[in-house]
C-alpha cells in the first residue's frame, strides 16, 4: 500500500550538498566581480545544494545567460560589419553584455532567495559564501584573466 505524501509546491529539496549551500547574494556578488562562468556555475550548485524548487526555472535562466551572450555577440558583430555600428557605438552596444548577465543574475538571486529563506526559516544553515567570493574573485582575475581564450567562450565566460 503506498501513501500519498503532502508536499508544499515552493518547498525545497536539500540535496546532500545543502552543508555547501549559500545565500544567494554571494554567487551573484561572484557574477559580478569573478565574470558569467564562475558566477552561474556557482548558481546552478546552490541550485542543487538547496534543492531550490524552481531549480528548472533556475537552470533556464543560466542556459539564457549563456545563449544571451553569444547571441548579442553575433548581433554586434553583425552590426559592425554592415556598417550600423561603428567606433564608441560599439562600446556603447557592448554595454548589453552587463545588463543581460546582471539582470539574469539578479532573477537567479530572487528564485533562489525563497528557497534560502524558507531553509533559514526551519532552522538550516546557509554557509558564508566570503571565502567562496574571494576565491573566485582570486581565480577569475588570476587564471582567466591572463588566459586568451577565444572571443566566443570569453564574451560568454568573463
């Protein structure tokens, strides 16, 4: 015989990994100053950590993020080869870049935010992201800076 288990829509489900879970202000502050890659991948952890309940939604955001980028590059380029963008209009156009991975950044923030609470609200505990931070911060400005990676992977990764 099989029982019906009540389950609330919005409740998470912490995973193993939730001893390694955060706030989600700290992945975000590492989208900002470590660059997309470092930032979203360390997104889509917490996603699993916390056992998020819109953990799909979440991964859709990440997966915008990422095609958002290569395809605003394309549109650049393009405009730079028909002629429409040229010289400041281009670092003007190339601003795209930072609202579109702040504004995907900021609504992965607000999706896992309700998780969070709802974990600190029970009584779980978020770890302090600072070391995570300052070692993206470190890794980014180090290891990827330095890197020449090509001008696909870097647009979508710094």
């Amino acid at each position: 015989m099989t029982v019906a288990r009540y389950r609330i829509p919005d409740e998470p489900r912490p995973s193993g990994l939730i001893r390694y879970a955060v706030d989600p202000m700290w992945p975000l502050l590492a989208l900002m100053l470590g660059g997309n890659g470092i930032g979203l991948a360390w997104f889509g952890f917490n996603s699993h950590a916390l056992g998020s309940a819109t953990s799909r939604r979440e991964w859709v955001y990440i997966a915008s993020s990422l095609l958002g980028c290569v395809l605003l590059m394309l549109a650049i380029r393009f405009g730079v080869h028909r002629g429409w963008l040229e010289g400041s209009m281009v670092a003007y156009a190339a601003l795209a870049y930072a609202a579109l991975k702040l504004s995907i950044g900021y609504a992965l923030y607000t999706s896992q935010s309700r998780s969070a609470e709802i974990i600190n609200h029970f009584g779980g505990r978020l770890r302090n992201g600072a070391v995570g931070l300052l070692l993206c911060f470190i890794v980014a400005r180090s290891v990827l800076d330095p890197l020449a990676l090509p001008g696909l992977l870097s647009v979508v990764l710094k």
